[in-house]
C-alpha cells in the first residue's frame, strides 16, 4: 500500500507568519492528492483537490503544490482561526490513505 | 443544502455487531461515491470503506477487510455500514463522506468534499 507521511507533525508560529506543511507519498500519485482541516471538535473540512485546486470558499491564504511523491499546503499568513490538524490524503487508488496530520497552533 | 447524517452509532460489546446509517439530502446522491471514515478518540483519520455510485465497486480498509461490510440504497438516499465482530480498536466516531470530481466507475479517484457530523461507535464490555 502507499503510504502518506506528513512533517512535521506539530508546529507553532505566530500570527501573520508563513507556514508550510509537507506529504510525501511512498510512491507516485500524480496529483491525486486533497488536504483537509479538522478545527478542534468540528468534522474534517476540505481544502484543496488535485493537490493544487483550492476549493470553493477556501480563503485564498491556503495553496497546494507538488506532483508524483511530494506536496506541500502553505498558508501565507497564518490566521488565529486556522488552528487547526491538517491532514494530506492520497485517492489514487484503493486503499485510500490519509497523512498523521499536522497539528498547527499559535506561538 | 448539502447535507450528510449519521446515526446508529452506540456502545456495543466485543464480538457484537453495529449498522451504521447514512442520510444524504440536498443533492443527486447516486451521483456519487460515498465513503466512511473513522477517528478513534484523540488520533487521526482513517479511511474505513467506499463504494461506487452503483455499488458496482467496493473497497475496505485491511484492519476492517472481512468484518466490515459496505451498502447503499440510492432509491433512500442512504449509506450503510454493516460491522460485525467488533473489536475494541473500533471504538470510533465513524463520518460518512461524499466523493468528488471524477466520472470514474471505481469507488477511489474522488476526494471528500462533504462530510456528516459522525456517529459514535464504543466497543466496550
């Protein structure tokens, strides 16, 4: 099975900081790669599809990038609303995986 | 509106079994694909079980491979998750999931762009 792992798995920055989150796949995906937040206590919310498409609605402060094996989601200035877990998760093929997830707090 | 329901969920002994239920509204369901994903208390998600928008393709995740058994009525707008021999690591607030962006006949290929508010499952004697 491939395997989706994500680093760090915890970070803190401060307000308005630049923060990058990284999935790396055990083998290629191509771009079938989503991201999601889960805000403590709420159910999952999806952020971007096909590793780069932001989804509507999304505050454009999120970005996604990457193809093959490695990804990365960026929020250019980092919001105290977006505490949040973000989690990677690949849907090429069967199984379908998720990251560790990250786990993003305010300094 | 868009909307996904859980329900079924409750505190079960080791060995028994649970169906879960899915209600979707607010959209063509048999549209889509449709997942289940679970979160066991305090960790991260995983993905549990898909089927396709005809029930033509069905997968399921290997911890739950042979225990676990996937269904949907398109006539009901509803998903099932039939579990049986239920074991404590399947304690678990199991969402329900719409899958996205693809016209493929295979349950994979599609992300999860509308979620329930999941039902909680506790295996427990």
């Amino acid at each position: 099975d491939i395997q989706m792992t994500q680093s760090p798995s915890s970070l803190s920055a401060s307000v308005g900081d630049r923060v990058t989150i990284t999935c790396r796949a055990s083998q290629g995906i191509t771009n079938y790669l989503a991201w999601y937040q889960q805000k403590p206590g709420k159910v999952p919310k999806l952020l971007i599809y096909a590793a780069s498409t932001l989804q509507s609605g999304v505050p454009s402060r999120f970005s996604g990038s990457g193809s093959g094996t490695d990804f990365t989601l960026t929020i250019s200035s980092l919001q105290p609303e977006d505490v949040a877990t973000y989690y990677c998760q690949r849907y090429n093929s069967a199984p379908l995986t998720f990251g560790g997830g990250t786990k993003v707090e305010i300094k | 509106e868009v909307q996904l329901v859980e329900s079924g969920g409750g505190l079960v002994q080791p060995g028994r079994s649970l169906r879960l239920s899915c209600a979707a509204s607010g959209f063509t369901f048999d549209d889509y694909a449709m997942y289940w994903v679970r979160q066991p208390p305090g960790k991260g998600l995983e993905w549990v079980s898909g089927i396709s928008w005809n029930s033509g393709t069905k997968g399921y995740a290997d911890s739950v491979k042979g225990r676990f058994t996937i269904s949907r009525d398109n006539v009901k707008k509803s998903l099932y998750l039939q579990m049986n021999s239920l074991r404590a690591e399947d304690t678990a607030l199991y969402y329900c999931a719409r899958g996205s962006g693809g016209s493929s006949t295979y349950y994979y290929y599609y992300y999860m762009d509308v979620w329930g508010k999941g039902t909680t499952v506790t295996v427990s004697s």
